[in-house]
C-alpha cells in the first residue's frame, strides 16, 4: 500500500530557525573583517588582514567597536542594541586572548634593519627609512601600529624639502652635526624632521 505525498510538500520541518542574534551577527561580521590578536602588553586587538593599524578592542581613538557598529548598520540598516555590542565585543577578546602576543609600537619601530614610522592618517601611509634612503608606503609593512588620541597626521616627507629644523630645536652647539644636513646622503635630509643622526654620538630624534 503506497503513501500518497501532498503535490506541495517540499520535504523537511516546516518549523523556522530560530532568528540570530544581533551579538552573533556581530561577531561573524567583525570575524570577516579582521583578525584578532594580543599585544606584548595582554591588550587585546583587531587588525584588517594585510594592513598595520590595529583596532583596540578596549577603547582608544581607533577602537573597534564604533567601527563594528557602523558595519552592522551599513549591512542591515539598524543600530546595533548596545548590549548586543557588549556582549559580541566580550567573545572577541576571548579569541584574541587564545593567540600568542604580538609587539604592537606607537609611532615608530625598527624592523629588518629599516625605520618604520607612522604618519597617522587614515590610509595608513608609513615611512619606511633605510641607509641613505626612504619611501612612503602603505602596504607590505612588518610591523604594526596602534595610535591614541594624541596620535595626530603628520606631513609626508617632500624631495628636497628644508624644515630649517635647527632653528626650532633647543640643542646645544657641541651637539650639532658635524656636517650640514643638505650635506648627508641622500634621502636623509628629506627625512630630517623624522629622523636625525648627531655627532659625536650617535642618536635617532622623532618630532
């Protein structure tokens, strides 16, 4: 004896998934756009695959969360609950504090026998500062960055520029270098207001 089946049944339960939370869809959001890691300090942070500047997941002027909020509502067009926020923000520290530390600087930092610094703008740009040499860049940078409130955007760097830097600098005269900047190789005095090597000892200054 046959079993007659409905001509609309589709198979299966017509019983509906219970709807995702706000704090779930948050933290898949948040999960699709960066990756979660602790600094040297046990400070849990974002930071977007292939990029430098990372997100604090715990305040800051580049904190992640307003940043989270503005993706949640670009994609389903609703303020995320605050609470939902809370909560998705507290299982995304736990995933950063599964991973092992990473080093994260302030401003500047020293890598591969370069200077890295940060200009503080939104692009991300750096200087990278070798021997004789510099460049700005924005990608391919192997260290990484976090920045405060006090971190403002610096001018990038200009060919042939002149800051005219010793007259702002209250430095004694023994400490002057024993050569005029426009005299140091080249890419050095562009890089000046970044970056100064001093006679007879040998010292990095950032301004």
């Amino acid at each position: 004896m046959g079993v007659k089946i409905a001509g609309d049944f589709t198979g299966g339960s017509d019983e509906k998934r219970p709807a995702m939370s706000a704090s779930t869809q948050l933290v898949e959001l948040a999960e699709e756009r960066y990756q979660f890691r602790l600094s040297d300090e046990r400070q849990p942070y974002a930071v977007k695959p292939g990029r430098h500047v990372v997100r604090l997941l715990r305040g800051g002027q580049d904190s992640l969360r307003a940043e989270l909020s503005q993706a949640f509502y670009r994609k389903h067009k609703k303020v995320p609950p605050q609470q939902a926020l809370a909560d998705a923000m507290l299982a995304l520290e736990g995933l950063a504090q599964d991973q092992d530390p990473t080093p994260v600087h302030l401003r500047v930092a020293a890598a591969g026998g370069d200077l890295w610094l940060d200009l503080g703008d939104a692009a991300e740009t750096v200087i990278r500062m070798s021997p004789g040499s510099w460049q700005i860049v924005q990608s391919g940078v192997p260290v990484q960055f976090r920045r405060t409130a006090l971190t403002g955007v610096m001018p990038q760097p200009v060919v042939g520029g002149d800051l005219g830097l010793w007259d702002h600098l209250n430095v004694s005269p023994i400490y002057l270098p024993r050569k005029k900047i426009s005299s140091y190789p080249s890419g050095m005095r562009e890089c000046c207001g970044f970056c100064l090597f001093w006679a007879p000892v040998s010292l990095e200054l950032f301004v």
